[in-house]
C-alpha cells in the first residue's frame, strides 16, 4: 500500500476576518496500530460495522483477507471491525499509515479522520507497551 495525500486544516481566528491554511504532507511514521489506545480501534468500529456500504467487509478484502474470514466476521456484525482490526494489527507492518490508506481507498473520510492526529504530530493516544 503506497499512498501520499495531503491534509489541509483551516484555522479561523476569533477576531480576525482571514483562514490560515495549514497543509500536512501525510507520511509512514511506522506507528504500529497495535500501540494505540482502544478508543481508536472504536471509534472506527463505529463507522465500519454496518450492514452495507464500504464496511468492514471491504476494509478486510482491501486488506487481504478472504471470503472465508470475512464470511466470519458476519457472524458478529457488531464486532466485526474490532475482530478484524485485532487479526489485522498482529502483522509487523500493521501502521496507522498503512490502515489510513485502506480506509482512503475505500473513500472512507470518516474514518480517515479518526486517524489523521496520529499521522500529522498531534496524536498522543499511544499505549504503553
């Protein structure tokens, strides 16, 4: 998976009548997703495990997974995506980076910002290992 994409963030200033544009370059920074908090791996749940659309069905098949484990994810719908992510991050090159561009091919936004603090400095959500 190779991906380079651009975050932009615009900061309007309470008292002042102009947007600064501040632009992030987003990059492998070899986060491990394993060394995040629960909370992420929730959050996406949130999104990702619903019966159609771009689910954790697609998130699994972009990921490599076949019919025969995603067909088991569907057993427990509303585990789906912790049951996958958890698979998923056991692998040593299991990034944030690596599943933000997965989610990116999928079209997923909600997703991707979900992830987009760990990848331009601002995250501090990492787990004691």
């Amino acid at each position: 998976v190779n991906c380079e994409l651009l975050y932009t963030q615009f900061v309007m200033h309470p008292f002042f009548f102009y947007v600064l544009t501040v632009t992030f370059l987003l990059s492998e920074n070899n986060i491990l997703f394993r060394t995040t908090t629960a909370d992420y791996t929730e959050k996406l749940a949130h999104y990702l495990n619903i019966d159609s659309g771009n689910n954790y069905v697609y998130l699994a098949g972009s990921m490599g997974y076949d019919t025969t484990f995603t067909g088991n994810l569907k057993l427990s719908p509303r585990e789906a995506t912790q049951e996958l992510l958890k698979d998923w991050q056991m692998r040593d090159d299991a990034t944030v980076y690596k599943l933000y561009c997965y989610l990116e091919e999928l079209g997923r936004d909600d997703c991707m910002a979900v992830l987009q603090p760990l990848l331009i400095g601002q995250g501090s959500n990492i787990a004691m290992v």
